[in-house]
C-alpha cells in the first residue's frame, strides 16, 4: 500500500494556510476487495507502520468534514490569487470575492470542506455541504472534523499483514500424524497509524496481534484442530459426505502458534483422521487467521473497534502410511 501526496486541486482553498491542499490516498486490496481511502482537499496527514498491507475494506463512518483554514486576510489573498471567472457564469470575479471580502478585519477563520472520495457518498456529502464557512475563534462549525472522526480516519487506513503459514510437516501430512501451524517471520505484533492534522490535533489507532485461528478445510470427524478457537469452516470447503460439524480449536496458539521442536509439545496445528485423496485436487485447504485486537492509543477518545482479520491458506496432502503384517509360519 501506498500513500501518495498529490497536488492543489482547482477549487481548493489551501485549507492549512500553506502550500496547498493535500490529496493523500491510501490503497489497498485483499481477497479481490479494493478498499481506497482517499482524502481531498484535506491537510490531514497519514503516517505511522500500520499504512501498509492489505485493507478489511473499513469505511468511515462521516465521508465529508470541515477543516480549520485561514483567516480572513490568508483567506482574501489566496482568493485573489486563485479565483477565475468563468465566462458562462453570470457572477463577475468581484462579486465572487464578495463573501471573503466581509470577514476582512474581522476574527476568526474559515474552514474548508474535505472529504473522502472513494466513498460512493463522499461527494453527494461534500455537495450537501457550503465549501466555506467563517467562524469566530475556538469555534468548530456543525460538520467541522472532530478527534473521534481523525481517529476513524486513521482506522480506515489501518491495515495488517497477510499471515505467512508455516507447516510441519511442510510437503505432506499423513493420518494421525500432528501437523504444526505457526507464522513464519511473523514481524511486529504491534502496527498503527496516525492521522495528523497540523498544528490542532492528531490521533493514533494501534492493533496489536493477538491470536490465530484454524479452520482445518474439513469436518470434525476427519481432522482435530489444537489451539486458539477456530472460525468456522468455509463454505463447500467439505466435502457433501463429511457429516459433522466443522473442525474446532481448544485453545493454545496464541498471537504467532508455537514452532516445530523436536521432542516439543503440540499445541497448535490440526491433525487429520482421514487421508485427502478423495478431496478436490486431493488435498484439504487450510486457512489460518491472524486476528489483530485494535484501540485508539491512550484511549483520547471512547471508541471501540471490531477486531481485523487477515487470512491466507495452505494446501494440506495428507497420506496414509501403509502398513504390510507378515506371519511367522
């Protein structure tokens, strides 16, 4: 994922009173879902280790707010430097400057629209609003940005990454025999991003790995899941014959499972009652889920957030070791 600062649109106002207004796009894709968050005419910056890897597809919950801009003199000057007539519109360029040119002498500042156009709403929000509106100072008009909504700024561009399965056995399982599950290279546990508006306040949204989940690609009677509760099996991933509900962990994986040791003690993996050959393409797919608990840093706002998930699978052959008895006659 990348985030990328792109230039002053048209009708931007320079909302932060210094260079430009800021167009920061945050991309991402997962599962064949593209989830984009892309901020116009915003000062708000993104930064933070979080802002990468693959999106859950969060939305915010407001697409379009007001920023603080500039004051009345800033406001007037960049007006003036900006403002073209439009030869099919009646207003001439004075009458457009009309509005600006009132506030001069007086306190307080402008604040200018913003809003995330990736949403499907986010425009017919941004339309439903006035571009600018002057407010006296320590004022914040209805619609303007609150610290709960930057932090839900920074939770929309919040992504974790894909877990990296790794296996043992890693080629191919047999019946009965346990087959471990953990992370391979599992990296920071802790990602978060922060949503800054410069120079008024900014927020911080953290998740932190804090488990796994196993869903084995069959049903109960033909694997045995350990460790940390199992989602429930996908849909048409057994096969019409299976019976039973769907394989279930008990407990033990923790954020990252345990690695192969030798000698060491199964607690996170899934073992197989029954070989693969009569599954598709005679093998069971493993999914495993890293599951990230997320928070806003110091709790500077009373929001709570779902968890995010991120899954990858495996492709599990599981054989059957033959065994020849001979007699003694």
């Amino acid at each position: 994922m990348n985030v990328v600062v792109a230039g002053l649109m048209v009708l931007a106002s320079d909302p932060g009173g210094g260079s430009g207004s800021q167009d920061v796009q945050v991309q991402s894709s997962q599962d064949g879902r593209t989830s984009r968050l892309s901020l116009k005419n915003s000062q708000i910056v993104i930064s933070g280790n979080g802002a990468g890897g693959k999106s859950d597809g969060y939305r915010l919950k407001r697409p379009c707010w007001y920023e603080p801009a500039q004051d009345a003199e800033g406001m007037m000057k960049f007006q003036q430097q900006t403002t073209r007539v439009d030869p099919y519109e009646p207003k001439s360029r004075s009458e457009t400057l009309e509005p600006f040119k009132e506030k001069l002498g007086k306190e307080g500042r402008w604040w200018t629209i913003a809003h995330d156009s990736s949403d499907p709403k986010g425009l017919s929000c941004q339309m439903s609003m006035d571009t600018y509106v002057f407010v006296p100072p320590n004022t914040t008009p209805p619609g303007g940005i609150t610290l709960a909504e930057l932090a839900d700024i920074a939770r929309a561009a919040l992504t974790v990454p894909e877990p990296k399965i790794k296996l043992n056995p890693d080629v191919r399982s047999y019946v009965n025999l346990p087959t471990w599950v953990w992370l391979d290279n599992a990296g920071e546990t802790t990602r978060s991003v922060t949503a800054t508006l410069p120079g008024v306040m900014s927020a911080t949204v953290v998740a932190t790995l804090s488990d796994l989940t196993i869903e084995s690609g069959t049903s109960d009677d033909r694997a045995e899941v350990k460790g940390s509760g199992a989602a429930p099996a996908k849909a048409g991933s057994a096969p019409a014959d299976a019976g039973g509900p769907p394989a279930k962990a008990g407990g033990g994986c923790g954020p990252t499972g345990t690695p192969y040791a030798k000698g060491g003690t199964f607690t996170c993996g899934v073992t197989y009652r029954r070989a693969s050959a009569d599954q598709p393409r005679d093998v069971y797919t493993l999914t495993v889920t890293s599951v990230w608990n997320v928070a806003v840093q110091d709790n500077v706002v009373p929001v709570a957030y779902d968890p995010i998930q991120a899954s990858a699978t495996r492709d599990v052959e599981v054989g059957e070791v033959q065994t020849t008895v001979r007699g003694s006659g």
